[in-house]
C-alpha cells in the first residue's frame, strides 16, 4: 500500500479518498459529536458568520479528516489542508493564513506538533483574524499586522491533553473521537464493501469489523485484504470462513489486536513481569517510538481491558495475561 501511482497518490490514499463519507448524514457513528457538531452548523449558517473553531481528538484513523472535509462541504467552502509538523516557521503559518478565502476551513492535522512561535501567530489568527508580518531582522524588524480573512480552523490531534492550554481555549467546540461499537463498523464495511463492489455474507462483514480495534480505517483495510484473499483462494465472497482465515494470515488476531499491541503486551508481561513500568521503557522493548506506543496502542489496549495505566507506570491486567495464554504472578490475581 505505499507503492506510490503515478499521480503521487499511493493505494492506500485512493481508496480512503474513495470511502469517505462526504457528508453529517453519511458519517456512521460518533452520534453524539455529529448531532452536536450539525448544531453549530446550522447555527452558523443561520447567523451568516463563520463558526468556532473546532478541536477534533482521539486516535488515528478515527474519523477527523473526514469530519474536517465534511465541515467544509457542509459548510459549502473550501478546505485547505496541512499538518502541525510542516508548520514549522511561524511564516509558513502566516504565509497560509494570508491565502485563504473568507470562510474557508483551515485543517490543521497532528496540530500539537506546530512550532512555539508558530502557535503564537495561530492564537492571534484565531481571535482576532490578524497576523502580524515580521519585516527586516535584528533591531531594526518590524511587526506589521495584517488582516485576514474570517476562517474556521479545524485542529486535529491524538490527544486533547497535549495542547497547550490557551490554544486549547480558543477553540468553541472540541470533540472526542471514541473508538467504534463492531455494529458501527459493521455498517462502515457494508458501506465500503458496497462502493468496492465486494460481496460480503452478515457473518464475513461482523468478522472483519470485530476484528478492526474499533477503528473505521483498519476495517477499510481488512476489507480490501480479505477481499485480496476471497478472489485468489475463494469464489471472491467474503464469507466468515474466509474472513478468518484471511485475518490470522495478516496477524490480526480475535480482538483486533495487531502485531504492536501484542509485542507491548508481551513486553509487558514477558520482560517486566507485568509491570509497572514506564512507557518510554516499554517503547524501547518493542522497538518503537515512545508516542506512538502511547498514542496508537495503549488507548486501546486500555479500553480493551488490557493495560492500567498508574502513577507508577504501566500494568498489565489479568486479562492481558490470560489473552497471552500465560499465568500471572499471584500478586496480580490477587
Ligand atoms: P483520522 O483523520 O482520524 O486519522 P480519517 O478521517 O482519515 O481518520 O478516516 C480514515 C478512514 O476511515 C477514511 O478513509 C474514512 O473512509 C473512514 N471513516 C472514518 N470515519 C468514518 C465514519 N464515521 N464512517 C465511515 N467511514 C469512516
């Protein structure tokens, strides 16, 4: 899936731009954010004006693309895209801001990894729709405010918590993405399988969304490498047969756990016997970068039942063992 296609877009890319759900009403799940959310739209659109801006957190893959993309369409303007580590001079940000047309979304991905002085210049942007231009170094610079035009910005990143307070504040509605019920995802690969033109049985399609950890983009995936597997050693249906037998190919295991998930667990309980044991640690046995351990597996680790997370670092619960087919220490079970 990273071969990149000739226009620069790689697989992976088409197909997600191929599925998203392009409006409020096609958006399945996330009840509560998307009934909240056509609220301050329609009240918007009602008042004339831009609205608030808008925080969207939560884990990867999760929807907050989409629902940016959706925003803007819903909103009839344009979106504008980047991400919080390509803005790294607090000119990069200006110079974006000063292009934007009035009413545009601006959508900022991973936007707690901006730069200090970049996050600054957003602050002003974001209040009073001003930036101010440096002009000249040394001494003799100058500030020169400029005015743009009203606009809404859309921040996404993993976590809430890790933005700075007063950029946080700014924002008029944040939303938490929570993980999906296996039923919502159900509905997600029947959509995606019925745009692919793939046929899938009740039980095939459960399958594949019970075994996507609660995410909309890992059960886009599966679907399209079950569906790999249907045609090449099936009739092309996917059934639960094969579904299951496609799945434990790729390593997906019965709860959606992945091949991180399971080496942060087996970390966990091999190596440091359950531990506690801090995440940077942790992020060093299994060989990966400590955010990304903290970010994409253990939210769902510990939704899942699997991980504690205490003051004096991480725990394994008996679940995590049980699932490892392995017997706790007594203190534990305990
Ligand atoms: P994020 O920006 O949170 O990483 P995306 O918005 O890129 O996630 O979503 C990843 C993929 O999952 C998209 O291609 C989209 O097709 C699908 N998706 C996400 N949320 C939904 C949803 N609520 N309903 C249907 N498909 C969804």
């Amino acid at each position: 899936s990273r071969l990149v296609r000739p226009d620069g877009v790689s697989e992976e890319q088409a197909y997600e731009a191929a599925l998203r759900p392009r409006s409020l009403d096609e958006l399945i799940g996330q009840e509560r954010v998307r009934e909240q959310l056509a609220l301050v739209l329609t009240a918007a659109r009602g008042r004339g004006r831009t609205p608030d801006h808008v925080l969207l957190s939560g884990p990867p893959g999760l929807g907050k693309t989409t629902l940016a993309m959706i925003i803007a369409a819903e909103l009839g303007t344009s979106l504008r895209l980047t991400s919080g580590p390509a803005i790294q001079h607090a000119g990069d940000l200006a110079a974006i801001l000063s292009g934007i047309n009035e009413g545009d979304v601006l959508f900022v991905d991973e936007i707690h990894r901006m730069s200090r002085p970049a996050e600054e210049l957003l602050y002003m942007a974001m209040e009073d729709f001003r930036v101010d231009v440096i002009v000249g170094k040394g001494p003799g610079a100058t500030a020169i405010p400029l005015q743009i035009p009203q606009f809404t910005l859309v921040g996404a990143t993993t976590r809430a918590g890790l933005l700075p307070g007063p950029l946080r504040d700014r924002f008029g509605f944040t939303a938490q993405l929570e993980y999906y019920e296996a039923a919502e995802l159900h509905r997600i690969v029947d959509r995606s399988a019925a745009l692919l033109g793939v046929h899938t049985t009740p039980k095939g399609g459960l399958e594949i969304a019970s075994r996507s950890r609660g995410t909309p983009r890992i059960a886009n995936r599966l679907l399209r490498r079950v569906r790999d597997y249907a045609e090449v050693r099936g009739s092309g249906v996917v059934d639960l047969d094969i579904a299951h037998r496609a799945l434990d190919l790729y390593e997906v295991d019965r709860l959606g756990l992945d091949r991180l998930d399971r080496a942060v667990l087996d970390a966990l309980c091999r190596s440091f016997a359950g531990g506690p044991v801090g995440v940077s640690t942790l992020a060093v046995a299994v060989g990966e970068e400590r955010e990304t351990v903290e970010e994409v597996a253990e939210p769902f680790l510990v939704r899942q039942g699997f991980l504690a997370r205490t003051p004096r670092g991480r725990v394994a619960t008996p679940t995590a063992w049980e699932h490892l087919g392995l017997r706790p220490p007594k203190a534990v079970t305990d």
